[in-house]
C-alpha cells in the first residue's frame, strides 16, 4: 500500500515529465511539416538536443523528488497540515521507511527517464560511440543527476511543495554561477558531471564530479532522515 499510494502522488508528474520530453524532441521533427525549411548542422542540431536534455535532466531531478512528508499530491497548495499528510503520518511504519519508499520510487523514475534521454543523445551522436564510452556517460550521468534529486527530497522534507522546487532551483542556479568563480566548485559540481559540454564524452570518467555527488547524495538523505525523525509535525 505505501508504495501504491507513493505512485498515485507521483504519477501525474512523471506523465507531465514525459509528455515535455516528447515535446522538446519532437519539436524539430514538426518544423519541415510546417512548411519552414532549415539547414542545421547534425553538429548542432545535436549539440541543441544535448543541452536541452541536460536541462530536463535537472528539471526532472527537482520536479519527481515530490517525496518528501511535506509534499502532497501535485497541485495540491493547501496550507498547513491537510488529510494525504495526516494520514501518511498515521501509518504504522516508520518516517524512515516512509521516506526512502517515497523518495526511491521517484528516484526509479527518474533514472529511467535519464537513461532513456542518455539515449536517445547517443543515438543522434553523429560520431559513432563506444560501448565503455556510452557505459560511461550513463553512469555519470545517473550519479550525478541523483545529487540534485536528493537535495530535492531533502527540501521536501522541510518546505512545503510550493517552495521545495523553487528552492531547488534556486540553489543549483547558485551553484552554476560559482562554477565560474571558484575552480574547486567546478571540479566537484553534478551540473558538470551530467553535461557533455564540459566533459566530452570521449574523456575518461570524471571521477571528482562522480565521487562528490555520491558522497553528496549520501549526505543529503542522512540529513533528510534525520528531519524527519525528528521534526513535529
């Protein structure tokens, strides 16, 4: 039951997630149907696929992290305590197993949409690609994308739905501008990690964005546990 009621709270996201996915890809198929012309190098036209997909990695990362005690249903903006909470408080389980239910099926979810967009990006890669090299790019990407979802569970877990994904957001912006004032931050940041801009997809693993967003989704669901044990809701 706790992980049917987790999807019935996530489902509506990860079908509004698929459906910008199709939109953003599908897009530049329509245009010639339209009766515009245009003449895009397979270069760029794959590098424009690329960022944009970087970008819905994010987004979903932020977006499907809706886990959290604190966050409900979606589209759900009651203030204060309201009847899904009341009754997820309720059950007879502990607030630990509540989270990492709730957060791992959106994780699961999550993951599936990366690799599937991870893909798809290897696919339109006009040069060919290894099997290590796309091996390899999934799995930084993956790692690196579950960073930014844990930090997103963590601040479900302390404001209530209308803030947790503005905060996020808020927070990983911050991030992307210190990449450029400060070379340690550039070296560790999961926003380098999953970009293939910064980390060519013929280099070697990136291992100091790999190992740091491990150890950073680490930290972020122990300080997440740790809330919701003890906080009074």
């Amino acid at each position: 039951m706790l992980l049917f009621k987790a999807w019935l709270e996530v489902r509506w996201r990860f079908a509004f997630l698929v459906g910008s996915i199709l939109l953003i890809w599908l897009t530049p198929l329509w245009i010639p149907a339209t009766g515009v012309h245009t003449s895009v190098p397979a270069a760029r036209f794959w590098m424009v696929i690329q960022l944009a997909s970087v970008l819905l990695f994010i987004f979903t990362a932020i977006f499907l992290a809706g886990s959290g005690i604190n966050t409900q249903g979606m589209y759900t903006f009651t203030p204060g305590f309201h009847g899904s909470m009341l009754f997820t408080l309720s059950l007879p389980i502990s607030r630990r197993r509540l989270l990492f239910a709730r957060a791992g099926l959106g994780a699961l979810f999550t993951c599936f949409l990366v690799v599937v967009m991870s893909g798809y990006i290897l696919y339109l890669r006009p040069e060919a690609t290894s099997v290590l090299q796309a091996l390899a790019y999934l799995t930084r990407t993956m790692v690196c994308t579950m960073a930014i979802y844990s930090f997103s569970v963590l601040l479900s877990c302390l404001l209530d739905e209308t803030w947790h994904v503005t905060g996020a957001f808020i927070f990983w912006t911050t991030v992307f501008l210190m990449q450029s004032k400060s070379s340690w931050v550039a070296q560790v940041s999961p926003l380098r990690g999953m970009s293939l801009n910064c980390y060519p997809i013929t280099a070697t693993m990136p291992w100091a964005p790999v190992i740091a967003s491990l150890a950073l989704t680490c930290a972020f669901l122990w300080i997440a546990v740790a809330v919701v044990q003890r906080k009074e809701y």
